[in-house]
C-alpha cells in the first residue's frame, strides 16, 4: 500500500482559469463519489467570476474507516487527502488568489476532510462550507487547533435523521470553529437524513456571493 494515495489523482475544474478569477472553490467529494459529479455545485451556485476545483480521491475514497473512527485507522489516507487539499490550495494561491477568496466546501466524507483541513491550517479563508459532515476524530475527542479564522464565514448543514453523522459532531465542529473565531451558521434540520436541500444551497449561494462582491 502506497503512503500517498492521493498525491497522483486528478483535479478536475471549471470556470474561468485561477488568474481570470475573482474567487475560487476547492470542492471535495463523499465516498465512493467522483470529482466530476462535485462540479454540479458550480451550476448551482451559477456566480460569474468563480473558479472551481475538485480533486480526486484514490478509489473514491479519502479513508477507509467512518469519520469517528480512531485517527490511526484512517491512516494513511488521511494525512494523504489533507496533503492533497493543500496541494490545490498551493495552486490556487500560487495563482494570486488570497484565502479570503478561497471557500472550502464538501459533502459527507468530504465535508469532514473540509472541516478538519480548514481546522488544521487555520487562516482568513473565504468560508467553510460542510454538507453532512463534521471534525474527524473518535467519540470523546477534544477538538484544539491553532490558527485564526475571525475572518472566516461558516456554514455548517446537517439532517437530525441522518445515519452517517451525529447531531452532536455538528455541534462540537461549530464549537471549534468558533474558538478559532469563525463566524458559524449552523442548521440542523428536522427529519432530514444524509442530503443536500435548497435552504443548504441559498446559504451557500450568499456565501459565496458575499466573498465575491464584499458588502462595506
């Protein structure tokens, strides 16, 4: 087995080039899911001037184990897809775009890697998008990180009926990002399972619309 699973797999894009752009996405997939299907989110965000990257998990699959399992079960996939991440957020900043223009956005498996990778290399991004998702770590764990992110807007959305992720791990994420200074929208919404819904969608809309066009 391979120590860097991650590090050869494609990205995929769309939207303008990284120097045309006003602002840039890092978009990260579920398990068992393809880069190409996250560029979905590009036609329904639908805002000019955006670039979109999605990168490729090895077998479509960031790690092996649940999100909850112990850090050393997920191993080395883990530490793989975070360098992964980084990797595209070199190329989008080598580009000349700034992380207060950059938003991570995921969904399930890469919700979590988005949280825990915007965790772990705290700074002014953009914004934090998680859809069905939350901080990687097994039940119990304490979530301490270094960094800022008192620029960053976040917005976390998750179903109370979901089977993959448990209300109390939308909780402890929001907790942490708000010790790191984000500003969090947290929703939780009632009877929904494992999904994406519009209310999810307008948020990430204005998210996205406030890092392109700042309101004073």
């Amino acid at each position: 087995m391979t120590e860097d699973p991650h590090a050869e797999t494609a990205v995929e894009r769309r939207g303008p080039p990284l120097s045309d752009a006003a602002a840039a996405v890092l978009l990260v997939h579920g398990r068992g899911a393809r880069a190409r299907g996250m560029l979905d989110f590009a036609s329904e965000i639908d805002q000019e001037g955006v670039a979109y990257l999605a990168p490729q998990a090895a077998r479509g699959t960031w790690y092996p184990q649940s999100f909850m399992a112990p850090i050393d079960a997920n191993e080395p996939h883990l530490t793989s897809a975070l360098d992964k991440l980084d990797t595209v957020r070199s190329t989008i900043e080598d580009a000349g775009i700034d992380a207060e223009r950059t938003i991570l956005l995921g969904f399930s498996q890469g919700a979590c890697l988005a949280t825990e990778f915007g965790a772990r290399t705290a700074r002014s991004y953009g914004g934090v998008v998680a859809l069905s998702g939350g901080l990687i770590g097994p039940e119990g764990t304490t979530f301490e990180y270094d960094g800022d992110l008192s620029s960053t807007r976040a917005f976390f959305g998750c179903g109370d009926q979901d089977p993959h992720i448990p209300v109390e791990r939308v909780h402890d994420t929001t907790a942490a990002y708000e010790d790191l200074g984000a500003t969090v929208d947290e929703r939780i919404y009632e009877g929904m399972g494992h999904g994406v819904i519009e209310d999810e969608m307008d948020a990430v809309r204005d998210l996205v619309d406030e890092v392109v066009s700042p309101r004073s």
